[in-house]
C-alpha cells in the first residue's frame, strides 16, 4: 500500500501450493475442527487453520442501481489434517442461499464478525481434496477501520471496486483471508451492459446478452487474498506489451481520462517502470502488468496483484507512486509476509524503490533521500515503534514505509553495492511465489555478506529508538 521478533532461529518460508500433507489413505487419527484463525497476533480472526485453498472460482454478478451482488463461490483446497469441521471468513450482510460441500449439501453456521463454520456429513481425511460451493446475494458493506481505513466492497458513482489489504476480501467472497494461504483466481463477472470490468491476471473472454455482458479474468500465479481485486465501472483501457513481451493493460476511470494521451502515458509508464525494475530485482514474477486509475475515495494506492489499483487525479501522474506499486509486485506480491508484523518486507522495499526511481529519474541520491528521512528527530514518536512489529494499527505508518527503506540504505552501505544487489534479487528469486520473514532476510543477508548482522538488524528492525550511525 502507498502512504498512507521474530528470533532468527524461526526462518521459516511457507510456499503456496507447495504443502505436502500426507496422502488420504495414508491419514489416521482423530477428527478435529479446524482453528478458527491463522495464529497472527495482530489479526486473530483472520484466516484458518486445517486446509489449504488451491484455487478460487468467483462467478459475480454486480448491479451498481441497487448495489446488489450476487455471487457464487467454488473453492478448491486440501485438507491439512483430519477434519471434523473448519471455517471460512465471509462477512454479513451477505446471505448464503446453497451451500455444498463435494456436490452434498453441508451444515454450516455463522458465528462472530466473520466465521463460517462447515461441518461435512463425514470427515474430511488429511490430505484429501475437496471443493465447496457457496451461493449468496446482499449488499456488500465496505470496511472502514478507525487506525487503517477504508478496505473491501467499495462501491462508486457507476460500479465499484475490491481493494483487500488488510482484510476485506471478505466483504464479497467466502475466503481463507491470511497472506499464508495464497491460491489461483478465476473470475466471470456480470455486469449492466457499458460497464467495464477488471480484475487481476489476464482476460479470458466476455460475452453479452439481455443487456449484460460478462468478462472472465483468471490469475495463475499464487496469490494473496489481500491482493485479489474486481474493478467495475466506465474505463477507458490501453493495451500494449512491455520491452519484454509482458502484456501491459491499464484503465482510467473515463471521468478521470480527461487530457488527450493520458492513458498511453500512464500505460507507458507502467511498462518502462517493469522493464526498470526488473533490471534490479530480476524476472518481473507475473504474466501480466498494468494498473487502474479509479475514484474510490479510499486515499491510497494499492499493489493489487498484477495491477495495481490507483486512487488518484490524474492531472499529474505520480511517478513515485507508480515506481512503488510495482515494486510491490516482487516485494509484498510475490514474496508475501507470512505475518503482518513483517509488513516492512513489504512497504520498506517498495519505499526503497521510490528512492532508486528518484535517483535515476530525478538525480535525488539513494543516500540523499536516507538522510532527509533520518533527520527527523530522535525525540519524535515515530522512532518509538519497532519496524519488525509496528504493532496492529501501524503497519502502514511511517515507521513500516521510511525507516524500513532506510533500514535497506543501512545495509547497502555496510556490506557494499555488490553484495546487496546481489541479495536483493537472490532474495526475490529463491522466495518467489511464497511467504517470507524477517528473520529468513537476515539469514540471506549473512549468507551473502558472510557477516554477522545481528548487532545491525537488532538495532534497526527490532529495536525502537533512533539507531546510531
């Protein structure tokens, strides 16, 4: 997102889609429930435990004249244990009409903000596969946190668009809503006729009837449920291929799109800034890139996977958003915190992007920009967060954003230019598609480095204070 301790001995990466639970006939021992929750401290009631989400099939249908959304779900997963039951996170005031489990009708309940609790006519075996489908209509309701803002359904003047982070996916689809269980999306969505819709990935086809038309997007790479996005509404869009051959499909708002080659520009942009960036970080990880230009009125751009979701006036394109959204797609897209207090993993990273695109596009040093952000006094309140656990309602403060780039800055300068992009692309390469932590990135530092960064990183990430030059 744009602005807006753990011990080293626990570097662990997860990979989506890489679990490898024991086969059906092999599973033995009692049935349990799965938990209710992902075990992230700074957000208990996310996620769940028990299986793991392979696949997401949204077929949506949107009418922005009453808001109404209906959908219908099939999510593909494999059990992690033998259950006796487990849950999805899906959000009220949507109501479920069927529910089946492998073709058969389920028991099911709804309990707390956000749980759904399936419960099958017979356990379901570790490591067995097994689909459910929900089908359900209401009016999605958005979230507006006090301390983090506005995620979810977010509806506009003519459609609406789904922006996740950090939760929120959960407004209109069933979901497995933690950053661990990253799965493919296809999506068919139905929409009044003149409407436009997008989506993460690549299209698959629309057709039209009864003054309707329906666009198929699907995303093949493993993806975050806070990453996943819909975007409807009056778009005009601009396709074209990067200098690699990477499809590049953007969109602005047609009441935005006012100055004749706007969207070329920001099309161009886009592409120039993947070609860039791969130049530093290695092969961009997606099929696909682009970004939305949109009035939602959420005041941030968000790094949805593979086109980002930009919430902006275009009357001057902001070229460091830009370069940090994309950025996101190595850094927060394809290598995904396993948890939220890692967030800087993330927004440090991309933060850092903006720092490079300013010396290159700008000649502001790398260096220049590190001692701008580290002037601020050592009295302010911000150095009194730990950038490796900002703490819940911080993830996306200053903290997370600056004094995590500067953190990349002060690792640049104490083992040198060839051993931190070195890291930095290695980093990228070795983790991709997967969830990562901040003790993982201390282990590849030394490994590159062949330095014992411990005194380094326990002042700068994990300790609250200024750190000392």
């Amino acid at each position: 997102m744009s602005s807006r301790f753990l011990s080293t001995a626990a570097a662990i990466t997860v990979t989506a889609g890489l679990l490898a639970p024991a086969t059906a006939a092999n599973a033995s021992g009692p049935f349990t429930p799965g938990a209710a929750g992902a075990g992230d401290p700074y957000f208990p009631d996310m996620g769940n435990g028990g299986y793991d989400v392979g696949h997401y099939d949204l077929g949506l249908a949107y009418d922005p004249a009453t808001k109404v959304l209906t959908g219908k779900a099939v999510i593909s997963a494999t059990a992690t244990q033998n259950l006796s039951r487990f849950d999805l996170d899906f959000r009220g005031p949507l109501k479920i009409s069927k529910l089946t489990l492998n073709g058969k009708k389920a028991a099911f309940k709804r309990t707390g903000a956000q749980e759904l609790v399936i419960t099958p006519g017979r356990g379901l075996p570790r490591g067995g596969h097994f689909t459910v489908s929900v089908s359900y209509s209401g009016i999605p309701q958005k979230i507006d946190d006090p301390a983090l803002g506005i995620s979810g359904w977010v509806a506009t003047d003519e459609g609406a668009v789904g922006l996740n982070q950090p939760f929120g996916a959960a407004t209109y689809y069933p979901v497995n809503d933690t950053p661990r269980d990253k799965a493919t999306y296809s999506y068919r969505i139905t929409v009044p006729k003149g409407l436009t819709v997008l989506a993460n990935g690549e299209p698959t086809g629309t057709s039209s009837k009864g003054g309707k038309t329906t666009s198929g997007w699907a995303i093949r790479k493993p993806t975050a449920s806070e990453l996943s996005m819909v975007a409807i509404g009056k778009f005009n869009v601009t396709k074209s291929n990067t200098k690699g051959g990477i499809p590049n499909i953007s969109a602005i708002q047609a009441a935005l799109d006012t100055k004749p080659g706007q969207g070329k520009a920001f099309n161009a942009l886009t592409g120039d800034l993947v070609t860039w960036e791969s130049g530093l970080y290695g092969r961009y990880p997606f099929d696909s890139t682009g970004g939305i230009i949109v009035k939602a009125n959420v005041g941030y751009a968000l790094e949805t996977q593979s086109r980002p979701v930009y919430d902006q006036d275009t009357s001057d394109l902001d070229e460091s958003t830009i370069a940090h959204e994309i950025g996101h797609q190595w850094f927060g897209d394809s290598l995904t915190p396993a948890r939220w207090a890692d967030i800087w993993l993330n927004e440090g990273f991309a933060t850092y992007t903006e720092w490079l695109y300013a010396e290159k596009s700008q000649g502001v040093a790398v260096q220049k920009s590190f001692d701008q952000a580290y002037a601020l006094p050592a009295t302010d309140k911000r150095w009194a967060l730990k950038t490796a656990d900002p703490g819940r309602d911080h993830i996306f403060d200053w903290t997370v954003y600056e004094r995590g780039a500067m953190t990349l800055q002060a690792l640049r300068k104490k083992i040198g230019d060839k051993a931190f992009f070195t890291l930095i692309r290695r980093w990228a390469d070795q983790h991709r598609y997967g969830n990562v932590t901040t003790a993982a990135f201390i282990k590849a530092a030394e490994q590159v480095s062949h330095q014992n960064l411990h005194a380094f990183f326990t002042a700068w990430v994990y300790t609250s204070g200024k750190p000392g030059l």
